[in-house]
C-alpha cells in the first residue's frame, strides 16, 4: 500500500469515526392514553417536527399505533403550546377526522420549529370544548430498570457507540502498521 494511499486511509477513517460517534440520546417513549379514549404508540423523545409554528405548536404525521376509530391505524399527531391551552390532537387523516382534541399542560419542550423533547409522567387532560376525560402517559422504554432490579437483558449498543469502537480500531491498526514499517 503506497504511503499517500494509507495517509487517505486513516484520514477516512478518522472523519467516519467523528461524524458516526454523535451523541445517540433520543430514547423510545411509550404513549398511552386512557379514559374516554383509549390509544397507545411509540415516539422518539426528542426529534424534530414534521411540521409547527413557534408559540402555537407542532404534527407529527402518519404515526403508527393503536388507535380505536382509524382507518389505518395512523395518525397525525398534533402537540400544541401552553399559550394555545396545551394539550394535543389525534387526527385521522384517511378518514378526515379528529379522534381525539384535549387541552392540558404544554406535553414537550423546545422549540416548535427545531428540535422538541417530549415530558414524561402522567397528564390529565380534558376533551377540547366536551365533557371528555382522560390521561396521557408518556414512559421512557430506554430508562432501563429501577434500583435493586436486573439489567435488561440483550441490551444492544447504539450504532454510534459501535462506529467508535470500529473506527478506533482501525486507527490503531494503521498505527501498528506505521510503526512494522519503521
């Protein structure tokens, strides 16, 4: 191997592992609403909008799930800022139809247009302009599990963590391979 083409080789290697090795911390939470209405899914805890307006709110479209009343068992989800009455919405979009319009507290935080992190616990929420009652509980599956308790097992490493092992490797490879040549 010529010594320009290993010189580009760990230049490669060295760009692949900073830009793979990005902090992964976006966990996978749990919806579940109960009480007049019941629906359950699974989002990100944090991400960024498909769609929002700054001080108003944000949709997350085509969310898969279990949700009683739609077509296909997707819908858009609409999160909405305190200034609004906070709360959410559950729309079916095949169907043209709300499923489900509450207020409650604000559900995230962030900005609308950028990057959202979602809250966690349990929010009661009324339906918007009805007698409708429910609660929103919001887990973090990733949290792992309580004092006291086993680990989780077959736990899996995040791509991220694996890219720096990998690229490190490498790295290391090309070093002892400098210094055989020495």
């Amino acid at each position: 191997m010529s010594l320009n083409l290993m010189k580009s080789f760990k230049k490669a290697v060295l760009v692949a592992a900073l830009f793979s090795a990005g902090v992964a911390n976006a966990a996978l939470y749990q919806f579940n609403v109960t009480g007049d209405y019941t629906a359950s899914w699974q989002l990100n805890s944090s991400g960024t909008p498909d769609d929002g307006a700054n001080g108003v709110g944000f949709v997350i479209y085509d969310v898969d799930g279990n949700f009683p009343g739609s077509l296909l068992n997707l819908a858009d989800l609409y999160f909405y800022n305190g200034d609004q009455g906070g709360g959410m919405e559950i729309y079916d979009y095949y169907n043209d139809m709300d499923l489900l319009l509450t207020d409650s507290q604000q559900l995230y935080t962030g900005s609308e247009e950028g990057i959202i992190t979602f809250l966690t616990g349990s929010f009661a929420m009324t339906e918007f302009g009805g007698p409708g009652r429910y609660t929103l509980t919001v887990t973090n599956l990733d949290a792992g599990p309580g004092p006291g308790t086993d680990p989780v097992p077959g736990e899996v490493p995040e791509p991220a963590s694996i890219a720096m092992v990998l690229g490190g490797l490498g790295l290391m490879a090309s070093m002892k391979k400098r210094r055989a040549a020495k």
